[in-house]
C-alpha cells in the first residue's frame, strides 16, 4: 500500500508561518498576515493555473515563470499598482530565504526566486491637504451625533499625532494621557514604542469624546469602534475619511483634485511641520521613521516653500542669446562654466 507524504511545500509553508516568522524573527502579527496574504494568492493562482489543487502544488511549482505569471496577473487582472506588486514579491521573495536556510538542497530554486527583479515605480507627488484644508474638513463634521463626535476625534488626533492609520486603529484607551502633559503613546512598525504630544484642543476633544462613549481611561478598549462595537480596520478609517472629504468637497473644490487616504493625514502634518521651521530630524523622530531619508522627501513637496525659494534667486538677464563672434569666445564661456 502507497504512503501519503506531505509535499516540501506543506511542510515549508507550515514551519515558516508557525515557528520561523513569529518566534525567531519576532515579527509582528500585522506582518505575519500580510506575507501570509501574499502567498495565498501565489498558491491559488498557481492551483488555477496548474488545474491542480493547493495541496497537490509541490515547492518546485513556485519557480520564477510561474511567479513572474502570478506578478503579471496581478498587474493585468487584479489591477493592482507596481507598488502592490513589489510587495507581494518582496514576500514570495522573504519565503524563499527561508527555504534556502532551511532546505539547502533547494537553493538552485531559492536563487532563481531571489533573483526576480523589483519593478521601478513611477514616483508619484505626494498628496496632503493643508492646515486650512483640514480645519474645513472638521468644520463639516456634524459632532452633535455619536458617528460625528467619532470622526471628529479621529481626523484631529489623526493630524495632530501623524500616524500611521494601524497606529491608530491599534489606539487603546490606556494609550492617551489626558492629563497634562498630554501625549498618546504609539505602536509603529516593528513594534516601535514612540509618545506623541497632543495640542490642548486635542486633548479636550477626546476627553469629551471618552466620557460621551463611556470609555475608562485605564481600560485596554480600543478607543475609536464601529456601529458593532468592534474597533475600526484600516478600511474603516478610510470609509470614514472619504466621507468627510466628499463632503467638504462641494464647499472646497480642490480637494476633488488630490488622490487622499488616511496616510494623506500623516503627510499634512508632516508638512506642517516643515512649514512652520521644524527641522527633518526633528519630523522623522515625530512621525517614527526608520530612515531620515524617508522624511527627505517632505522637503520636496510644497509648493510655497519652492516659490520662497526661487524668489531668492537673481533672475536670468533677458538677453535672448550670447553674442557669440568668434570661436574663441565660444571656447573661452565653455570653460568658464
């Protein structure tokens, strides 16, 4: 009688997910779901593609044209950007790192995986409202009903505090000192502990929020819930914040023209910032960066501070061309450049 073994895949899969991810990497729970996102995805294209089932797909059925199929799909079918599909990859691309460590015979297969290039995204300019934008937006915001006292704390400590939108799903009522000094604590990527100051407007906001909603200071609650009582997702804030932008969008026009999410928030505050003279240094400790480089780019992005800028600069003679006679003369500007 013929044995059923598990396939390598199985046993990969299962060890990776189950023992490598989260106790010798320590990854976060919110990491853990997103790689494993990714290679559901990878595993049901490939059973569709293959006319196999998932448990009949072998590791040797992960090789690059298959993923290079499952990245074009993405693309194509599921109209995913170049972004998306850079993650998806960097996680098939984490997986096989694994396998390379843990079953040394398949590294011909791991190589080949890990040597699928990222695709180049188009750089796109960053989205963020200004400080009047988002005064208008809380100004719309009806806080006389339960949903809108909601909103109405979610958008300002949103802006104040510059996070992240998990940072803020994740916020427990624990988490807020309402008390001078206020801050709120923070939970960032990698499990970063950071405290954030809150303005006094802020401060006053949630605590008239916390006691309107019953919410104990003290208790590990989530602080911003849903009409089930469960706290908000990531897709939830989102819904919330596109409602209040549409809305305020009829009395602002301009905001039809921006591309806005709730990490839009963290860009304005972030830009806030840099207008009003604080240093990058100072910003990437704020909004939690792991990189300065990656609050470098802030600096790129506004306009009025670009235009303050060049009105420094003496402007060009109106000469229209270099009287230029001889060939000396060319030669002699070319080398004075």
């Amino acid at each position: 009688m013929k044995r059923n073994f598990p396939t390598l895949l199985g046993a990969v899969v299962r060890d990776y997910f189950t023992d490598h991810l989260p106790r010798v990497r320590g990854m976060s729970p919110h990491t853990i779901h997103s790689y494993r996102d990714s290679v559901v995805l990878l595993l049901r294209f490939l059973s569709v593609r293959s006319k196999r089932t998932v448990a009949e797909l072998d590791l040797k059925d992960l090789d690059p044209p298959g993923i290079l199929a499952f990245l074009s799909y993405l693309e194509k079918e599921r109209n995913n950007g170049v972004a998306t599909r850079n993650v998806r990859l960097s996680a098939i691309h984490a997986l096989f790192r694994f396998v390379a460590s843990r079953n040394p015979e398949q590294l011909d297969l791991a190589q080949r995986v890990l040597g699928i290039p990222f695709k180049r995204a188009p750089q796109r300019v960053i989205d963020y409202l200004e400080r009047e934008e988002i005064e208008s937006i809380l100004k719309t915001i009806d806080r006389t009903t339960r949903d809108g006292a909601r909103d109405y704390a979610l958008v300002a400590t949103m802006f104040n505090t510059g996070a992240r939108v998990q940072e803020i799903a994740d916020l427990r009522a624990t988490d807020l000192q309402l008390t001078k000094p206020f801050q709120v604590r923070l939970f960032g990527k990698g499990r970063k502990e950071r405290y954030c100051p809150l303005w006094p407007q802020t401060a006053a906001v949630l605590n008239a929020f916390a006691k309107e909603q019953n919410l104990d200071l003290r208790s590990a609650g989530h602080v911003f819930l849903n009409h089930r009582g469960e706290h908000l997702t990531r897709f939830g804030i989102r819904y919330i914040l596109a409602r209040c932008v549409g809305r305020t969008s009829q009395e602002v026009p301009n905001l039809c023209k921006k591309r806005l999410h709730p990490h839009s928030i963290r860009h304005s505050m972030a830009v806030a910032l840099l207008k009003s003279g604080v240093d990058l240094s100072t910003i990437s400790h704020y909004l939690g960066h792991a990189s300065p480089t990656t609050t470098n780019r802030y600096a790129k992005v506004d306009l009025d501070m670009k235009r303050k800028a060049i009105a420094r600069v003496k402007p060009l003679s109106p000469q229209s061309r270099t009287p230029w006679s001889r060939d000396h003369t060319v030669l002699s500007w070319l080398e004075a450049l």
